[in-house]
C-alpha cells in the first residue's frame, strides 16, 4: 500500500494504454452523448470533427479508467473526488487512437477537518499515438494518510 | 430548429428524468472507474458512501444524456464542446435514485474567427429525487447562429 505521504509534488507520471475502438464509440454516445457526430459518419463528416468522434465525456472516462488503473497498480487507494476545475478538450479522437496519460501532482495537504485524509490536486493531460494532447484536466481527489506524523501539506 | 439567437441569457430550464439503475452502474464502474466503493456493496459501506454509489463521470454521463435529449427536444444543433469550466461532486448517486437538471444560460456570443458559430456558457444542477444537488458543473459550448445579422453577444 502507498499512502498520502508517499506522494511527491511536482512528479510527473506516464502511463496507460487505451485503444478506442469504433464499437465502444458508437455504444457510448447511444447512451450518453447521442448528437450525430458520435454516431454517423456521413453527418461526422459533414462537421469541423472530419469523421466519426468520440464524445468528450467518453474520453474523460477513458483517462478515467488509465487513472484508476495507474493509482491501484501503484497501490494507492483513493477516497472519492470532489471535483474537477478545469477540463478541456481540444482535440477529437476517433475509433482507431490509442490514448496515454502524463500527469502531474501540483498540492498534497492533509484535510483540516478529517486528518485521516489526503487532499490531492492533479493536472493530465490525455494523449492520442501521434503525442497530440486530446485532454486535460485539474482534478481533485482524496487519498488515505498511512502515518499520522505525515506533513500537513505543500 | 431552433438556432444562436433564439436563446436567451439567464433562461433557467427544467428537465430530464433519468432512472439510476444497478446494473449500469456496475458496467460503468467496471469499464471506467473501477474504485471498490462503484463496484462492491461490502466495501462502500465501509466508506463515507455509506453504499454502492455511482462514479462520478457516470453522473456526468447521465447528465449530458439528459442535456442532448433536452436541446435536440428543443430543435437546436450543437457543435460540439471546449470543455468544462468547473465540475462538483457534492454528493453520492445510488442505484434507485432518479436525476434531473436545472440549467441556466450564463452568456452567449458569436465566435470572433467563425461567426457561423455561437459560443455558450451555461451551469447546470444535476439533482435526485429529493431535490438536493448531486452534481454542478459550468460548461461551454458551440451552437449554430441561423441568422446573419444575429447579435454579437452578451
């Protein structure tokens, strides 16, 4: 298990492998972003997206699940998020990309209310194969404080 | 259709019902955010989720499923989407509870280099069946302007 005050500001990680296919595409606009260039490649074609684009919340949830993947490999438990404060999408990404992950922890500082918690403030960037950034985001997290004499934060 | 310069700035709409259910968000969970507290009854109740709660890019996802229904309800044609502003979690969502949005139009004005295009920004409330707030994000987007002489924004 990792902790808290295992967590160094300012390291920078990348990691993860996420190959969008044409099928998860397709059945996540169908149940959560149906406009007509998730789903259609001729009205995709008809737009500034150029052909079939996944929706920006499936790419969220793809860097998501590299995330997840990345912190419990690494042996973290996180606690829930409160928020994210900023995320932009500013490029398409099509059934065929292989997306990736860099991120970058910017605070750590212990909960003032409940010390047995780490408060967690993170930038990514999410990347397609060509090294184009196609994301990002500040998020905000909560992780577990192994050692009750670990700093309150930086 | 409905088109840039029939909306209204300050407007505040009402709408959507979008019934949570377990299965889904298991599936969810386990495709994109497979944190034990989305996915396991034993191990969220061991948590400040108190039960199996739904990941909070699910939420998100329910969310823009009930916004796509509501504009394209509406006659209006999006063009896509820069990203989010500010995204909150405030509280957990639980299978069985039913989702609805609020949402207001903060600002609207034509793009400066495609003024085809109208930019817009708008917050929404995500709220359950008790009426509290389990979800506020800030969101921008791009719509269609119809008219030529459509005003340049506010």
């Amino acid at each position: 298990m990792q902790f808290y005050e295992d967590l160094v500001v300012g390291a920078v990680e990348r990691f993860g492998r996420y190959e969008v296919t044409r099928e998860e595409v397709l059945d996540f606009a169908r149940k959560y972003d149906p406009q007509a260039f998730h789903l259609d490649d001729a009205a995709a074609a008809r737009t500034h997206f150029g052909r079939l684009a996944a929706s920006g919340w499936h790419t969220a949830a793809m860097t998501m699940a590299m995330l997840v993947a990345h912190w419990q490999g690494a042996g973290y438990r996180g606690l829930g998020s409160p928020g994210i404060d900023e995320l932009r999408w500013l490029r398409p990404v099509y059934p065929g990309d292989v997306l990736s992950v860099e991120a970058e922890l910017l605070m750590r500082r212990r909960s003032k209310t409940r010390p047995e918690r780490g408060i967690i403030r993170s930038a990514s960037r999410t990347l397609n194969q060509h090294g184009e950034v196609v994301m990002t985001m500040v998020s905000n997290g909560m992780v577990e404080v192994g050692d009750p004499a670990a700093p309150i934060g930086e």
